[in-house]
C-alpha cells in the first residue's frame, strides 16, 4: 500500500531589503507637507536617493 505524506506549504522567498542610504539635503525639500531644510539629514531607501538626486535635492555621488 503507498502512503502519502502531507505536502509541505511553500514558503515564498522574501527579497532582501536593500540597505538604506543616509543623504544631506542640499536644498529644502517638502513631503507629504512637511519642510525638510537645507543640511537635514535623511536615511532612504536606494531607490528614493537616485530620485533625490536626479532632482538636484541631494548631491550626486562622487565617481571614483
């Protein structure tokens, strides 16, 4: 007689979160109604401080 084992539930894989950067502000910048000022420092995910960059509200970073 064959016996069956009970399926296993897959767990789906979870992507690994991305290590947050830590950005200066070099102009003020306002979200979601708040004023942040020139020199605040924020900590971002990577995606946010490539958008922060190429709207000139953080520095680009330095090529080596």
């Amino acid at each position: 007689m064959k016996t069956t084992s009970a399926a296993t539930p897959r767990v789906p894989k979870t992507a690994a979160t991305p290590k947050q950067e830590r950005v200066v502000l070099e102009r003020a910048h306002e979200h979601l109604g708040v004023l942040h000022p020139k020199g605040h420092t924020l900590t971002v995910h990577p995606k946010t401080a490539e958008w922060l960059r190429a709207a000139g509200v953080v520095p680009q970073l330095e090529k080596e």
